[in-house]
C-alpha cells in the first residue's frame, strides 16, 4: 500500500509504502520508462543499478527487495531510511 511521496530526484520519485502482510515499511523509487527512453544509456544504466544491487547484501546499504514493472513505469521496493536527505 503506497502512502505518500517522500522524494523526489532527477530520475525518480520515492513513496513510502506498507506491506499489508506484516506492516513492514519500504520506499517504492518510481522510474518513469518515457524519461529513460530520453536518456543515454538510460534503461542500460538502470538495467546496470538492478543487477548491482541484487548482488549487495551488507547491512549499511540498501537492499532491494523486489522490481516491478508496468507499462509506464518501473519501481524498486527498497529499505526504507529515515533521518532526512542524504547530500
């Protein structure tokens, strides 16, 4: 269940969404395919991300947990962080 907005980037937008099973907390990073498809190498770049991030498990960074894709879009399920911006 996706709640609200929490940020918003160059090339994406973040929500913050429950899991309805366990109410668990995740960010949803929302890539908007036509965006890419404007970009260099922008669907290889995120092609490049997701298979990165699959391979990290540490516990100092963020995992992601799933990727879904619809036909305007592609989102990350991610750990969610609090705390504010990281600059």
């Amino acid at each position: 269940m996706v709640s609200k907005l929490i940020g918003k980037g160059s090339f994406a937008k973040v929500y913050l969404a429950t899991r309805k099973e366990n109410n668990q907390q995740y960010a949803v990073k929302a890539f908007s395919k036509t965006f890419m498809q404007q970009q260099h190498k922008g669907f290889e770049s995120l092609l490049n991300e997701i298979r990165i991030m699959r391979k990290i498990d540490h516990p100092n960074v963020l995992k992601l947990h799933e990727v879904h894709e619809t036909v305007n879009s592609v989102y990350f399920v991610i750990d969610i962080v609090h705390g504010g911006e990281l600059l």
